[in-house]
C-alpha cells in the first residue's frame, strides 16, 4: 500500500473515531452550538426589530472600521489611532468596513468577522488528541509496525481538517439558508457568492489552528494537557503582544515584542476579507505556511518521540 494510501487510510479512520469519541462528540457540538450562538447575537437587533436595516448597517460599518483599525494597528510605521489619522490610513479602513457591511450582506460579513475570533480557540478540540490520546494508552504501538509514523501524523492532521472543514460548511449553509428564507435582507444573488466567498476564508483559517492543535498532541503525552496548552498558546499570543505592545508605546525597547502577534495568524487573518485581491492572497499563503510550519515541526517532534 503506498503512503498516500496509508494516510488516507488514517484520515478516515480519525474521522469515524472523532464521530464516536468523547472529545470528537464535544468538538462537533461545541462548535455548531458556538457557531449558531454568534449567529443569533448577529440577528437579534434585526429580528426583534430593535433596530432598521438602514440603521443596522450604517452602526456595523462603524464597528467594522473600529475592529479594523484595532486589527491593524500594528502594522506600518504608527501604533495609535491619531498617527493613522493623520497619516489618512483610517479612510482605507472606512472603505474596507463599507466593503464588508454596504457591498455585501451586512449579517453575514459579521457573523464570519466573529467566527474568525472564536473558531481558532474552538479547532483544537478537533485536533489535541490525534497523537497523544494513542501515546496515552500505549495503543500507538501497535499501529507504527503497520504504517510509518509519518503517514499516522499527516493522517490524522488530514482526518481533523476535513472533519474541520465539514463542521463549517454546514455552519455556514444553515447560515445563509436562514438569512435568505427568515431574515431575507438581501438577495440569494448577493448571499450564495459571499457565502462561498467567507467560506473559503474561514478553511483557510482552520488550516494552521487545526496543525497547531496536532503539534501540541506531539509535544505532550497526556491529552488534556496537550488542548490546554494549545488553547493556551492560543489565546495567550494576542493578550500578551497587545499588552507588550501597549508597554512599547512608553519604553521602545519593548516595542517590537508587540510582533508576537504574527507567531499565529491572529496578525493577518482579518485580511483574508479584505476587498483586494493580492491581500487576501498573502494572507492565505501565509495561513498555509503556518499550517506547513506547525506540521513539519509536529513530524519532526513525533519521529522522535520515545514510545
């Protein structure tokens, strides 16, 4: 059996596994629970009729500039809102709100702008136990005479993108199915492109939390400790660049430690949305190339792990 065989081999069996298992089982509800939840936070002004559409919109292109602009605030030579200001990079941000909430599906541009935010804390669920969970229980040992250690990784990293993949497509089918029969703010014309549009953004995005969930299977043993460490990592890169960044705006010397935003693709991932094309190119290089990085490192660790 060649090798592509055995890794496809092991992709499905990780996804009948995650099917059946606890943490498969959890992973699949908190996802599409969590998923549905931002959702219904998106439609509850429209729907309990607290706010007009035209109003909706004009206040969501706002926000959108202000996430925007926090986004990207470290990017360039300026690190606060009065040097973008006069630097006139804010009315790029305004284009770039309006693109997202006035040219396309003001409901649907917003609940992917949030998916981006809790998805990369949720895919570690789907990925922490693909290696560990085996080490554990001294079961992986009966599996490497049969197929290389190599193969099993890429493998079960293959089972949990797909799974990943397949948890988002129907989080965002049941999405757009809603907005264009219940909340039909906008047309299926407008809703299905941009839908298809986001939805590729958002795979993109699983691809290096999901290796990262997998690399940090390969650096511990135990399984819970392997998803708290990824999750950690997770939400600890943005807390302490911003905080560091924030120090550097008083003492330089620490100024560029802000970048460890950019060790995940919390730096970047907003521009995957963005309305120019070569943007949204580099951003999706980039994801993969952290995806790359995370699993190269992840083989690595595991061929020589000590089982």
């Amino acid at each position: 059996m060649s090798r592509i065989s055995h890794i496809l081999l092991h992709a499905r069996n990780s996804m009948s596994h995650s099917l059946r298992s606890g943490s498969g089982i959890a992973f699949i509800v908190l996802t599409m629970m969590t998923g549905l939840g931002v959702a219904s936070l998106v439609f509850m002004p429209i729907e309990l009729e607290m706010i007009s559409a035209e109003e909706f919109r004009d206040n969501a292109a706002e926000a959108v500039g202000f996430f925007l602009a926090m986004a990207t605030l470290q990017e360039g030579s300026f690190n606060t809102f009065v040097q973008r200001m006069e630097a006139g990079d804010l009315v790029e941000l305004a284009t770039w709100g309006r693109y997202l909430v006035l040219d396309h599906p003001v409901l649907l541009s917003l609940t992917v702008l949030l998916l981006g935010l809790v998805l990369p804390i949720l895919l570690p669920l789907g990925s922490f136990a693909s290696i560990s969970g085996d080490v554990q229980h001294r079961s992986i040992r009966y599996l490497l005479p049969r197929t290389t250690r190599t193969s099993l990784l890429l493998g079960r990293l293959l089972g949990a993108l797909v799974l990943s993949w397949t948890l988002i497509t129907l989080l965002q089918g049941a999405i757009v199915l809603y907005l264009g029969i219940v909340l039909p703010l906008d047309g299926w014309s407008d809703l299905v492109p941009w839908g298809i549009r986001t939805l590729g953004a958002l795979m993109v995005l699983c691809v290096p939390y999901v290796a990262l969930g997998v690399l940090f299977s390969t650096l511990f043993r135990v399984p819970m400790v392997a998803l708290l460490g990824s999750v950690g990592f997770t939400l600890a890169v943005p807390v302490i660049s911003l905080s560091l960044n924030r120090a550097g705006e008083e003492w330089e010397m620490l100024g560029f430690l802000g970048y460890l935003l950019y060790l995940l693709p919390w730096g970047y991932s907003h521009n995957l949305l963005s309305p120019d094309g070569q943007t949204v190119a580099w951003a999706m290089l980039f994801c993969l190339g952290h995806g790359l990085f995370f699993t190269i490192v992840a083989v690595l660790r595991f061929r020589r792990m000590d089982l």
